[in-house]
C-alpha cells in the first residue's frame, strides 16, 4: 500500500477524486504497462474510489439532514 505521504495527495473534493480516478481508468485500458505499474495504478484508483464514496456519503447524510428539516418544519406549519 501507498504510504500516507500518498494517501494524503488525495483530492478533498469530488470533482478532483474523480477526474483522477477516470484518468487512471483511461490508462490502465489504453497503455502498455507492466504489472507493476498496473497495480501501483490500480491502488491509486482504489484510493480515490473509497474518497468518492466517503465524501458522497458525507453528502447523502447532509442532504437527509436538510430533507429531515424541511419535513419536520413543514409539518409543524400544518399542525400550526
């Protein structure tokens, strides 16, 4: 595994994440590589793949959050 040194190259936002993920997604289908490379390529990807997921998690849970907000002052504007 990539030392944290690596690790901590990842992007902290999505767009970032996942323009880098495409890229290597690109060259391990377009490129001549060893196995070596592929597999340092692979790690990479696998990296920002779980950085994807963790910050769309972090949004799906904000986004509950806010839905939760809006329901429960809606419905008290009913009960009102």
């Amino acid at each position: 595994m990539k030392n944290n040194n690596e690790i901590s190259k990842t992007p902290n936002n999505f767009e970032d994440c996942f323009t880098q993920l495409e890229k290597i997604v690109r060259e391990l289908e377009s490129t001549n590589l060893t196995l070596n490379e592929s597999t340092e390529l692979f790690e990479r990807g696998v990296i920002l793949a779980k950085k994807c997921e963790s910050i769309l998690c972090e949004v799906n849970t904000r986004v509950k959050e806010i839905s939760d907000k809006f329901t429960e002052a809606h419905t008290m504007d009913e009960i009102v």
